[in-house]
C-alpha cells in the first residue's frame, strides 16, 4: 500500500462561516470551568464544558503547567461517553 501527501481541495459551500457565525450567535455557550489540584505532577488540569448547537453539550479539558517553560504536550483520546485515559510517555 502507498501512501501519499496529496490532499483533496478544501471545498466548503458558500455561505460556510455565515451560517455558523449566525446560528452560533443563537447559542449561550455556558462555559464551566473546573479545576483539580495536581501541584505534585507540576501541571495544573482545567476541566472544561459548553453547549453547542442543538442544546449539545461539550466536554473537555486543558493541562497547564505551572511555570512557563515551553513543552510539547499531546492529548490523546477517543471521546465516547466521556471516557479518556491519560498517560505520560516519555
């Protein structure tokens, strides 16, 4: 099997952004934040939720460190039922 960097054009219909702009501007977001302690690992985890369009709720979170040394960070995690396992590899 070859795999290559080709990638289709970005199509999008034309009223693309004016559609989402105006039916996101309907919705109260009702952002909630959360936080856990987690001084002992060095990062700071900040639970995160919203709703979105059709009353839909959306979760998710930020990790932060605590100084401001720049590091890479990837979360990985599949999103059904709200289930994520966090892992640190390095």
């Amino acid at each position: 099997m070859t795999f290559t960097k080709d990638k289709p054009p970005l199509t999008r219909p034309a009223d693309f952004f004016t559609f989402w702009n105006e039916t996101l501007d309907t919705v109260d977001p009702a952002i909630a934040r959360g936080y856990r302690d987690t001084r002992q690992e060095g990062l700071a985890y900040i639970g995160l939720t919203f709703r979105s369009w059709g009353d839909a709720l959306i979760r998710g979170y930020m990790l932060r460190w605590y100084n401001d040394t720049p590091r890479p960070l990837i979360v990985h995690t599949h999103g059904y039922y709200g289930r994520c396992q966090a892992m640190w590899l390095g």
